[in-house]
C-alpha cells in the first residue's frame, strides 16, 4: 500500500488533497495520469454496462432534499458502528478494529453490543493514542453529509451517499422514456459521499468517490435473461456457508452452473457477476486475486434481498470490495411511491382483456362528515382499503374500521355506497422490481494499479513496470527525439502532433538518455514508445518499442496512427504486428 501511494504520487496518479492545508482524510485528487486512467475506465464500464446492454445514462444531482432521504431509509439506516477514545477524543470504525485485530472477517454483520463486547475480550486501544477501548460504548453514526438549501434556514438536504437514489427518485419520468415497457436499464456515473469515520487506504475508503450504477427495473413476474454470452464464463464464488470454515473454500465454477445449482438464486445477478468478470479482467484486474463473495445475512444493506460483492485482494491477503450485486425488490420504488406525489408504478397491459369482480365504496360524505367530524376524511380512506382486502366486512348492517391511533368507529353499510361490480381489465398497475450492480470507480482504479504494478529485469537491471492494458492507460503511446540534433526533435514533435490529431493520447520527452525516457513511461503504464532515430530521415519509418516484452519493430509513419489504433483497441497484438 505504501509503496503504490509513493508511486501513484510520484507519476501522478493520485495524491491527498489540500496538502499544502494540511490535507483532510478522505479526499484524494487525481493528478495527469490518474484522471486520465480515472476516465478510461468509466468509459470502459459505459461501454459495457450501458452502450452494449442498451441502457439509458442519466447526470443527477449530488445534492437532494431531506425528504428522499427519508423515503429511502438512508436518515434511519445508513450508520456505521463508531466507538471514540476517551483520552485522546479520536473517533474509530469499531467493526474495523475488530477486524483489524482478530480473525474475525465479518464484525459489520453484528450489533454495535456484540461489537462492544469484541473490544473488551480483546481488549483493543486506541490506534492513535494508545489507550483502553475497552468499556467505551458502540454508538451507531449517520454516513451522510447534511447541507442547507438556499439561503438561511433554507431546506435541508444532504450530498447523496449513492447515485441510485438519482435515478429512484426521476423514475416516473424514466419510465416515459422508456415507453413504460419493462425491462429497461438505467446508469449513471457520478459522485458520492459518506462521511466515513476513519478513512484508510488511499483510494479504498474515502469520502468522496466515483459511483458507475446500474438499476435494471423488471415486471414482478421477471423473465431469466439469455445467458448464452455468459454461460461458459468461469466465477470463483464464496458462498456465505462457506466463510465460517476459516481459510478461503470457494467454489470454482461457472454462470450456468451457479444458476442450475441454486448457488446464485437470482438468474439476473448472475448475468451481471458473468459480465462484471469479463470487464475487470478487461481493464486490467489479475483474475486470480478476484472473487465474487456473497453477503453474510447480517452485512446485507437495508434494501438487500440478496447480494454479492466483487473483491480484489490488493496485496497480502487485502481484500477490497470493488463492485456490489444486489436484488432490491421493490423496496426502493414503493417507498417513494408512498412519500413522494407522483406514481412509481407501471401500467402492464395484459396478453387478453380480464373480466372480474371488485368492491368498491362511495361513502356518503354528508353523513361521514357531520358525524364523525375531522376523522371522516380518514375513515373514507380506510373503507376504501377494507373493500379491497375483506369483502366480508360489508355483509353485515354496519362496518368497523379502525384509523390511525388505534381508534375503532362503527359505519352502516348503507353510508358507505359498498357494491361489487363486474370490470373488464387491459392491464394492471405494478411496482417493478430492482436488481443493481453497483460498481466503485476508484476502489477499480486502485485494484487496476495494484494488480497491474510489477518489477521485472531489463538488460542486467531491474525495473518497475505498470502493465496497464492500451484500452485504459493514460497515454497510448511516447514520442522520443533519439537525439535533439539534426532535425530528430523537428521530426518527433510532427510525429506526436500527428498521433494526437488521429485521436491517440500522446505524450512527447526528450529529456534524459533513450534508456531512462523508456523507464519513466514503463513506470506510467505507457503501451508503446516510439523513437524517430537517424533511420527516419531517410526512410520515414521510426521505432515502435512495446513496454512489456520491450520487442522493438521498425513501422513507416504513414501506418503509424492506424496501427497503434489498433492496438490500442484489441484488434491487433505487438506480436501479429512484428510478424
């Protein structure tokens, strides 16, 4: 970990930010070559998860008032378990410490008591200071970050701690776009913010972040998606009966089987955890230090039917949770349904009109209201929703109904315009149903460098080496003068210019021996170098260097742009190319 974060500040990758202020935890900026990287991987994920899936992409807002958030369930339920230092006032992640200090992987699924109870019997202290946590109480603390809207007082509102509710909360106008025909798939790629306790490991836990998001919305009775293009594809699972038997027992396998079998109940998550493992090997995530893990009852968010995260170990056993799969069921879209004024529901027409009795009321409000006064208004609401549950509470001459407060009033069903109708149906009003795949961008960001970063030996020295794949490296290619004499730097300069204009991301350095500029863009994650040497001059053909065999092939300038297009985008190899 340190030694990625001196590199990742040294080529730019990454680096806290506000340094010269002293730094906050949890904020990092991106420097030249990371926000670069940063970019090609979210275009990397937009390609997969929304141009080839046929998804629709969205930009919310980061900021949204109270009132979405209390719909979601996120004031209520979005904590982390905090235990703070009594001689020092630092506050620490307890569930981390446990963690952190036993063999026990999975403190998240227990109470902040049991937690409680973990710091005592092994009598943790306090990272900073020193002292006894032991008898310091668990308390549970909200992630989210508040903020007041317009002036003064104004409406309260808070930074979103994930970018899915951006999409919940604009479904009503979503689901026009998308004809109101299910299934459809929105994404988004955006910031989030959780206000974490004690942030850590450089881009692994921070407090701003990078969310790619997909919501797949399905009809209740949901179709299996066609897994034909995933069937084969292999997945190293680690179900949640298997991460009680201490050392890793994971189950090697593949989509297909881990649907026939049962392993992974939701065939849509499975699709997902085939397709999630193809584009992180895509970008660069070694796939022998992948896994996909499935959520223990007691780690599973509050919406969770079933999830399972994608994790990377990024060094001596590190594992990182880089991307969440989740089935959400309806809860999402009926919980701002029943808050928020408008419909989160979808009309689906039936294959063949349906004729069928229903109940109705139309309750005589110029009794209801002098008799039972500011109640009436709720008693109405209530015979309207006993028609639909319990018929029989109509047979008899008068109908109880009970409303909020537990008070119970007696109604004669002759008030309430009680009848059964025959009605004949083109279709029906459903909630649909959510599966997620939720990937963070900058946890993926750090697994690629982690996975990609490597030392090896080049003519008698060693050397460091970023083995990014072309797809996703800051720049493509590096022009080098051989020599600034005789035209050489002229030529090299016309050369990058030329690259950049066909679309290449190009850098050009002529400072330093051939040698040492070789090593600064192997340490970059630079594919390929290209020297204009004194060969150029007479026959317009310069030195194509590939980084990680180093394999040099002389290829005339005219095909230059055309080739390193292709190799940057897999549809030739350095070695189709020496041939």
């Amino acid at each position: 970990m340190t030694d990625l974060s001196e590199l990742a500040k040294r080529r730019g990758f990454f680096f806290q930010s506000s340094e010269s202020y002293g730094g906050v935890g949890g904020f990092y900026t991106y420097g030249p070559a990371g926000a670069t990287l940063k970019q090609n991987v979210e275009d990397a994920w937009r390609d997969r998860f929304a141009v080839r899936e046929g998804n629709i992409e969205i930009d919310a807002p980061t900021i949204m008032p109270e009132p979405v958030f209390e719909a979601s369930g996120h004031l209520d339920g979005f904590d982390d378990m905090l235990v703070e230092c009594a001689e020092c006032g630092e506050s620490h992640r307890a569930d981390h410490l446990v963690e952190d200090n036993s063999e026990i992987e999975d403190a998240e699924s227990h109470d902040p008591d049991a937690v409680m109870g973990l710091i005592d019997d092994l009598d943790l202290a306090c990272p900073t200071c020193g002292a006894s946590l032991a008898g310091r109480p668990v308390e549970e603390f909200n992630l989210m970050f508040e903020t007041g809207i317009g002036p003064g007082d104004g409406q309260p509102g808070y930074l979103r701690p994930e970018t899915a509710q951006g999409i919940f909360v604009e479904f009503p106008r979503l689901k026009e776009y998308a004809r109101g025909q299910l299934p459809f798939g929105v994404t988004q790629i955006g910031r989030a913010y959780r206000n974490e306790i004690s942030p850590r490991n450089a881009l692994v836990r921070t407090r701003e972040f990078t969310q790619a998001e997909l919501e797949l919305f399905l009809s209740p009775g949901f179709e299996p998606p066609d897994l034909s293009d995933v069937a084969d594809v292999d997945l190293r699972l680690y179900p949640a009966e298997r991460q009680g038997e201490g050392d890793a027992d994971y189950l090697e396998t593949t989509v297909a089987e881990a649907v026939e079998s049962g392993v992974v109940e939701n065939a849509w998550i499975a699709y997902y955890l085939g397709r999630s493992r193809q584009w992180y090997e895509r970008i660069g995530v070694d796939m022998e230090r992948f896994r996909f893990r499935q959520h223990l009852p007691g780690e599973r968010a509050h919406y969770a039917v079933d999830c399972w995260d994608a994790e990377a170990d990024v060094g001596d056993g590190d594992w990182i949770e880089m991307a969440g799969f989740a089935y959400r069921g309806d809860y999402d879209l009926s919980k701002h349904h029943d808050h928020a004024d408008d419909s989160y529901t979808v009309f689906e027409e039936f294959d063949e009109p349906k004729t069928e009795t229903e109940a109705t009321v139309d309750p005589d409000m110029s009794y209801l209201g002098p008799e039972f006064g500011e109640h009436a208004g709720a008693i109405a609401d209530e015979l309207e929703t006993l028609a639909k549950s319990d018929r029989d509470a109509f047979e008899g001459d008068a109908v109880e109904v009970t409303v909020a407060g537990g008070e119970v009033y007696e109604v004669p069903v002759e008030k309430t315009g009680y009848a059964v109708e025959e009605v004949t149906k083109n279709g029906q009003h459903v909630t649909p149903r959510v599966v997620e795949p939720s990937f963070g961008v900058d946890r993926a960001v750090f697994a690629v460098l982690a996975h990609s970063d490597e030392t090896d030996e080049v003519d008698g020295e060693q050397r460091r080496v970023v083995r990014l794949p072309p797809e996703v490296a800051p720049t493509t290619v590096a022009v080098f003068p051989l020599m600034d004499r005789d035209g050489m730097a002229e030529r090299a300069e016309d050369v990058a210019a030329d690259l950049r204009e066909a679309g290449l991301a190009v850098t050009y350095d002529d400072t330093g021996n051939i040698g040492r500029r070789y090593r600064r863009q192997d340490e970059v994650g630079t594919p390929y170098c290209v020297t204009v040497d004194y060969d150029t001059l007479e026959d317009d053909t310069v030195t194509l260097r590939e980084r990680d065999s180093t394999e040099q092939v002389r290829v005339p300038i005219a095909d230059l742009a055309d080739e390193l297009a292709a190799l940057r985008d897999g549809r030739r190899s350095f070695v189709e190319l020496t041939e």
